[in-house]
C-alpha cells in the first residue's frame, strides 16, 4: 500500500510546489512589468502654469577700503509653501530655499562670508569658479554648525553663469535637494561690450531647474525602485517655482539654464521646436552663436540660451525624451523616457525691439591640446574612478601650474555619469572619437558621458599651487559622488610633490 501512496504523494507535492513556482514567477514578472510600466514620467500638456516665476534677488555687497566686494551668505533651514497651505521644510542661502544670485566682475576681489546657521556641518563649493584650492568648499573646507568661513579670491576668468551648492562629502545629494543652491554671474569687458540681453530678470532670466516630489507636505527625497542614477522627481520646478510662467516684454530673452537636479538629465527645447542661439556653455561665451532646437544637459551643467519670441503668444519650455544610446533598462530608469514641461513664456502685446544678435562673441579661453605636458585616462565606475573610491586623506595626483594636460575620460559603466572638475575649464577635443558637437564647443566644466562614451579633453591648470589643498574631480550625479566616485588632485610648482591634505579642515 505504501509503495502506492508515496508516488500519488509526491506527485501532488511536486505539483503543488511547481504551482506555488508558477504563481511567484508570474507574480514576480508582473510586479517587475508593472514596476517598468509606471516608471515613465510626463508633465507635457498637463501643467497649468498658473504661478509667476520667482527671480531670484541680485545679492547685496558691500566695498572695503581696499576694493574688495563682500557678500554674505547665511545656511538656513526654513519653511515654505510651494503649495498653498502646504508648509515644507526647506534649507536656503538668507532665506527658506535656494539663495540669492552673486554677480562680480573679473579683476574684483571677492570675499563670501559664510554663516553656517544649520544644525549640522556643510559647505559652499563655488562650481566653475578658477580660486585657490583653499577657498574652493570642497569636502576639506567644512564649516560646522554655527561657524563661519570667510573665503576671498580674485575673480580671474571670463564671464560666465557659475553656481554654487554644498559639497559635504557622502552627504552632497541630501543638502542639495534640501534647496542649497545659487547662481554666481561673472560680468567682462567682452560680455559687457555685446549686445545680449543683459537687464538681469526682464529679458535675461536665471532659469535653475531641479525636479521634486512631495510626500504629503515634505520633500521626497527616496531612492525609486531600480534608480541607480540616484534621487528621480515626478515634476520639476524652476527658481524654487513650480508650474512656472514669466512674462517678458522683449523681442529676444536670454535664458541662463542651469541643472541643479541631483542625477536628472534635461534635453532643453521648445514645444514647438523653435530654434535658439547657444551663446555660452558652463564657463562662459562660444566663438560664435549657435543655432539649435535642443540643448542636453546634465547635473551641474549650464547653457545661456537666447530666443525670439512674438507679440502676444506664448511658448514653453520642455525636456524631452533622452537621446544618449541607452539600453531599454537604463533608459528607463535613468529617467530617459520622461518628459516635462518646465516653463511658460508669455510675451507682451507689443514687444521692445532687442538689438541684432552679435555674429561674433568671444575669443576661445581654453587649451587646444597642441601645448599638452601629461596625458592621463579616467575610468568611470560607480564603485570609483580608476578603480578606486575616494579617500580624503589620499591625493591622486600632482599637475604642475601653468602646464596644459590632455585627459581622455572613459564611462566603462552600464549607466550613465557625467564628469566634473573643480578650478578650470575644458575643451572638449573629441567626443568618442569625433569632433565634439556644436553644443559642447564652448569652454566646460562638466560633461556627460553615457555608458561606454569617451571624452578627450584638454585643459590647463594656472595655479595657484598649493601642495596640502586638493581639488576635486568627480561624477555630478551627486548621489553617486556621494558613494565614492571622486578623486583629487593638487597644483605643485615644478619638482615640487603633494603633501598630505588636513582632514575635514573644518571652519568655526
């Protein structure tokens, strides 16, 4: 009788367990379709645009005897109500969310006095900036809760549309997304001698781009499922502003666009795919204006964009779908797929005539690579960059100052990054072996590098030096700077060596 029985049991035990196998694995496969399915993003032709576009305020500054131009600048936590009604919890520069916009002059001495009001260490890195690897705020130049640091420079670089955010090491996505962020404009004879729109907030609008989601009243900070890029938003909002409109009274508006999303890629462009002039990249103007219908950039990067606009329409600007060559998976999941409309122009009846658009702008700033002491090769991994995480007390390596180098930097990942360096800017010289796009001939601080891209850039590194004071280079997708992707480097004199950076120099 048992002989009988054991098969008829186990038959319906196999049974069973391949049923309960089948159940799991369609299970499985339906969470993971409905996981891919509902990842897609759009705000396109669903927004409203019924709130007016916040400009953030000229910060005020005051002139020492000696000539130097101070700014200050207060860490701030606070609250606001991006909806009505609805209180968030916020950090900003001098008030509750993102900070006002510094503006100087090349040849001005500058100084920021940072207030860090918060409760818990930060720093204010001066993105695009070309300073003293001292006054940089990088990960080295903390200043702790309550403390104050007073860095001063001379600005010594064209004109351009810098930025500046936190960069405390393991820690940068959070104070970011948290809303530290401003803009930092750089004015020069070349730029002031042009006839750009230049009336700050009436036809020459800070356009700062970051995406958001809320969870009841708070920011939504998490991680989505499979979001290895990092932090991924439902909407966006510019200048702090969600569904934003602006009305402009000129026949051409210069809008300065800047990604301070955290690991969000934006193809800029119009809904009705008019074209525009690209007329400066992250630091500063091109040789010549560019005529496009769309602009790519990624976290850190900045474009200044000049459109004509008609009397009485009005016209948005969207992000649309990523066109990098990525795979079905990264593409979505890495946002690729979304699109979002991001702000709406409203032109007056009757509009100011704006003046020609220059045929010329300015002269190249950058190294061509003809002058190039050292080649070096950057391998991009998210577990970090030529094999290594970064360390804090560990200097990668030493340029010399006033030398030009070449780097050829390769993305050997599966997702995409992007690549920044502190203190200079770059040319691109070829983008995966061919001469770079129109959008990427302009001096760069960070480009975006898909999976298996490769960049070959020339760049030159004009001191000072500083053997104890490194700068940083890093992936701008800040969570995954957050998980190591970042090295550094010192400026030597010649025959001179590093020497080893003072742990978290921190300022009280």
């Amino acid at each position: 009788m048992s002989s009988v029985s054991r098969p008829r049991w186990l038959r319906r035990l196999l049974l069973i367990v391949g049923a309960f196998a089948t159940v799991l694995l369609l299970s499985v496969g339906g969470c993971v379709t409905w996981v891919y399915h509902s990842a897609v993003v759009s705000t396109v032709g669903s927004t409203d645009f019924s709130n007016e576009l916040a400009i953030p305020p000229l910060a005020q500054s005051r002139i020492r005897e000696d000539g130097t131009r101070v700014f200050e600048l207060d860490m701030r936590s606070g609250r606001r109500e991006f909806r009505p009604g609805q209180a968030t919890e916020t950090w900003g520069f001098n008030g509750d969310y993102l900070g006002p916009t510094l503006r100087a002059r090349r040849g001005e001495r500058v100084e920021v006095e940072v207030r860090n009001k918060l409760s818990e260490p930060s720093t204010v890195h001066w993105h695009g900036m070309h300073l003293p690897a001292a006054m940089d705020g990088g990960p080295h130049q903390m200043v702790q809760a309550g403390g104050i640091w007073t860095p001063q420079w001379t600005v010594d670089q064209p004109a351009a549309t810098l930025w500046y955010h936190p960069h405390p090491h393991g820690a940068t996505e959070q104070h970011v997304r948290r809303g530290l962020a401003g803009m930092f404009l750089l004015d020069d004879e070349v730029s002031e001698g042009l006839s750009l729109p230049k009336n700050y907030g009436v036809d020459d609008l800070p356009v700062i781009v970051q995406d958001v989601k809320f969870r009841g009243n708070q920011l939504d900070s998490s991680h989505g499922i499979f979001r290895d890029i990092g932090f991924l938003g439902d909407r966006t909002m510019v200048n702090g502003t969600l569904t934003p409109y602006r009305n402009v009274g000129d026949e051409l508006v210069r809008l300065r666009l800047l990604n301070a999303s955290t690991a969000r890629v934006y193809t800029f462009g119009f809904a009705d795919d008019r074209r525009f002039s690209l007329v400066a990249t992250d630091g500063g103007l091109l040789e010549r204006p560019v005529a496009l219908d769309r602009v790519r950039l990624s976290p850190g990067e900045r474009a200044e964009i000049v459109v004509r606009v008609r009397p009485g329409e009005r016209t948005v600007l969207r992000s649309t779908k990523l066109d990098a060559g990525l795979d079905f998976w990264a593409q979505r999941f890495a946002g690729g797929d979304d699109s979002f409309d991001i702000l709406e122009l409203r032109a007056a009846p009757t509009l100011r005539p704006s003046p020609e658009m220059p045929v010329a702008l300015a002269h190249p700033s950058t190294p061509d690579g003809s002058d190039s002491v050292t080649e070096r090769n950057f391998e991009l991994q998210l577990s970090g960059i030529n094999g290594k995480p970064m360390a804090m007390d560990r200097i990668d390596f030493t340029v010399t100052k006033g030398t030009a180098e070449t780097w050829t930097v390769h993305n050997s990942d599966g997702m995409p990054h992007n690549f920044h360096i502190h203190d200079v800017q770059f040319r691109v010289l070829e983008l995966d072996g061919a001469p770079p796009p129109d959008a990427l001939t302009g001096p760069k601080d960070t480009i975006f590098l898909p999976p298996n891209a490769r960049a070959k850039i020339a760049l030159r590194f004009d001191g000072p030096a500083d053997p104890n004071s490194p700068y940083m280079y890093h992936c701008h997708l800040l969570w995954h700077e957050d998980q190591g992707m970042m090295g550094q480097f010192a400026v030597v004199e010649p025959g001179q060596s590093a020497g080893t950076p003072a742990h978290n120099q921190s300022h009280h």
